[in-house]
C-alpha cells in the first residue's frame, strides 16, 4: 500500500499513539478519506482484543456495503474480511463486527444495549443526530475509539457545532482532507471532478470547507450555456415529460428529449392560476399534458409525488405510463447543479418560466439547514423531478 502525504500524516498519529476517542476525517470528495479510514480501522481493530465488540455504519446498510465493505474486502482480501448485510455481520482478522444503517427503522434502539470497543462510520453528516448519541455511549470500553469520515455540511449542522467545534473538550481529533492530497488520482480527472460543482456544493465538496447556503441555488445556470434554440433531437431521443402540480400554486410541465450525453427540455407549460384568474380541474391539467405531448411519443411521464389525485387521473385515461417522482429536495438539487455543471442539461429559449425561475430561485439563508424558498420553484421543481428521478440513473450519477 503507497499512502498519500496526508494519508501517512494520519497513520503516522496512530503510530504514535496519537489517535483520540474520537477521530473524524472530513473534507473534500475523493480526496482519500475512505480508503485510509479503512486501512486505519482494519490495522486497528487486528491490534485490539478479538473478544469485544464492533460496529460498521453507513446511512444505510447499502451505502455502507457499496463504500466500505466492498473496498475492504479489496484492501485486506477474504481472508482477512467476509461479511454478510442480511446477517448484518462480518469479520475483520477474525473480530466480529456488527453492521448497521443509521437511517434504517429502529437502528438506533439495535445498538442501545451494546458495549463497543470500537465503531467505524461512513458519511457521519448523513446520520440521525440521536443515533450518533446513542453510539457514542456504547462506546465504554477502555481505549474504544470511532473512526467516521464525512463531507462538510452547513456550519450549524450538529456534528459541526456539538463535536468539530469543540473538539478540544472532547477527547477529539479531526483531520482535513483536501481533493488535491489524493495524488493517486490522475490530475485531469480530479479536473472533471471540480468542475461538477458550483456555489455551496463547490465550498463543501471540493474547497472541503462548512459553509452555508446562501444565494441562488444553480449560480451555473448561464443562458449562453444552457439555452438553445431550435434544437432538433436525435431520433434516438427518448421522450420525458415532468410535472410539478399545482392549484392554487402554478402548475408547470416539461417535455425533455434524452439524448445519450444531454437532455434537453424542448417545450414546457406553465400554468398559473393566480396569475390567469380561474383554477382548473385535474381534467383540464390532463388536458395541457396531452397538448404538450401531441407530436411525440412519450415513455414516461414523473409527476410530484403529492400529486395523487392528478397521478389517477393520468392513469385512469391510459395513454400514458406515470411515475411518482423521488422528492428528495437537498438531494435532488444537487443532482440538478451537477448535471447544469457538466453541461448536460439544456433548455429550449421557449421555455421562459425556467429560464426566469433559474435567475430566483434561492436558499432561505435564515435557517441552519438547507433550505429552499418555496417561491418561484415551480419549473424547478419538475425540472429536479426529472433529473432525479430519471437522469440520476441514466448518467450514472453517484449518490
Ligand atoms: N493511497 C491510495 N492508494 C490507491 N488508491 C487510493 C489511495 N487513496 C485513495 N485512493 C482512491 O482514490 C479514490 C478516492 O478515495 P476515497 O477514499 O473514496 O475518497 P473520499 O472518501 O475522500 O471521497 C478511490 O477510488 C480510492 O480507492
Ligand atoms: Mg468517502
């Protein structure tokens, strides 16, 4: 094994017995945090007693295989490591280690009884606060330690403010990562990586820094860039459309031409009933969709999940095959940046509503979390439907 600068840095602190209670790694994307957070545990967990308990946790139990156990396997090979996700156990130089998800139901109540030597976790920002209390009190044993890497998040998110921040009370050590320490990489792909991000995912995922979300939520939406016009698809092209549904609150639909490296939204209609004074019937929204899709064959068409009434009404005539949209808001949005990043989201100069939405569609900077104004989000909600829900999986975009 050929370790990074930083990454001998770290080792170099275990080696010296410098390791504390509590040790995070946080920073940029890969920038080597995971690799050497498992070499770390594995060297670690051979050297403590075979007859204590450990714990692995990941947001979920399949994030947590595809991460870590996976490349565990890789690094320490099946001799040293087997494990097993529906017994949720697997054994590292012959220790056994427990394997959870932070978010799965009653994770937190599985661990309660426990006493742990040690505990790894993966993407710690991403876990429930509560069951990061709760582990933290099951580790009891004389010199157990937690080894976790994570992204940064908002400065107010808590593992920043109750742990990071006052780590000198805490018997803590954390340990920044930066994208450019991974020297393994080739420079060009960590380039292309870079180049994914913009505004606060930028600050957090490549500069590694907790920082708040401010401003417009895709600053990279630039109409020299994202906009054509007269765009004429491929016949290839498979054709989308996606809703965000509304009564009282406009109703807006998007019809997108997904070509193999792009999609391009083609044509889009924006009704708003405030605006043009008369609400209409789910029957009448039916109505704009069929008009919307006249001329093309449509393959699916990704609807608001709310939206029950209108997904039965789309049903009940039968010409199209609907799909409820995953409206994961934080998630979803940065999908969306990142696919505006690469370029692979394009936008017809018919389509004014998106066009104006991009320009105003901002994070409410007076809450600590991620936030959203639910003001001109309409467009922009069909459009993260659509680019969540389909685009996503198309691309191969990582979670
Ligand atoms: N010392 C190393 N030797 C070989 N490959 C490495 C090393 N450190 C990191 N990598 C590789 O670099 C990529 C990013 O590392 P990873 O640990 O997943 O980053 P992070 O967890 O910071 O996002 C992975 O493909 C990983 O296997
Ligand atoms: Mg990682």
């Amino acid at each position: 094994m050929i370790y990074t600068k930083k990454q001998l840095e770290l080792m170099m602190l275990w080696k010296k017995n410098k390791l504390k209670r509590l040790n995070i790694l946080e920073g940029s994307v890969s920038s080597g945090k995971t690799w050497i957070s498992l070499v770390l545990w594995g060297f670690w967990v051979a050297t403590m007693p075979s007859d204590k308990l450990y714990l692995m946790c990941g947001k979920s139990l399949t994030t947590l295989k595809r991460n870590c156990l996976i490349p565990l396997e890789e690094l320490f090979g099946t001799d040293n490591f087997t494990f097993s996700t529906s017994a949720k156990e697997a054994y590292l130089f012959g220790r056994l280690i427990l394997l959870e998800g932070a978010n799965d139901a009653r994770s937190e109540s599985k661990i309660r009884g426990l006493t742990l030597q040690g505990a790894y976790c993966d993407e710690l920002t991403l876990f429930p606060e509560d069951f990061f209390v709760m582990l933290l009190s099951r580790l009891r044993v004389p010199g157990a330690k937690l080894i976790a890497t994570t992204n940064p998040d908002s400065p107010e998110h808590w593992l920043k403010k109750k742990y990071i921040d006052r780590k000198s009370e805490l018997n803590m050590l954390s340990i920044r990562f930066l994208l450019d320490d991974n020297t393994t990489l080739d420079p060009e792909y960590i380039q292309a990586v870079k180049a994914e991000y913009s505004g606060v995912f930028y600050n957090r995922f490549i500069l590694g820094e907790w920082a708040i979300a401010e401003g417009l939520i895709y600053p990279q939406f630039n109409k020299d860039l994202h906009v054509v016009s007269n765009y004429k698809p491929s016949k290839d092209a498979i054709y989308y459309i996606s809703i965000d549904y509304g009564t009282v609150n406009p109703c807006s639909m998007g019809l997108w031409a997904l070509e193999d490296d792009k999609a391009v939204r083609i044509k889009e209609h924006y009704y708003n009933s405030k605006k043009q004074g008369d609400r209409r019937t789910d029957e009448e929204h039916y109505q704009s969709l069929v008009e919307l899709a006249k001329g093309y064959d449509i393959y699916q068409v990704i609807v608001d999940p709310s939206a029950a009434s209108f997904i039965s009404c789309i049903r009940k005539h039968g010409d199209f095959v609907v799909r409820s949209a995953n409206n994961s808001v934080i998630d979803g949005v940065r999908t969306t940046g990142t696919l505006l990043s690469q370029g692979r989201l394009l936008f017809s100069d018919t389509c004014k509503d998106s066009i104006r939405e991009f320009s105003l569609y901002r994070w409410d900077e007076e809450k600590p979390e991620d936030t959203v104004i639910k003001e001109n989000d309409h467009a922009m909600d069909d459009i993260r439907y659509f680019c969540y829900t389909i685009l996503k999986f198309h691309y191969w975009l990582d979670e």
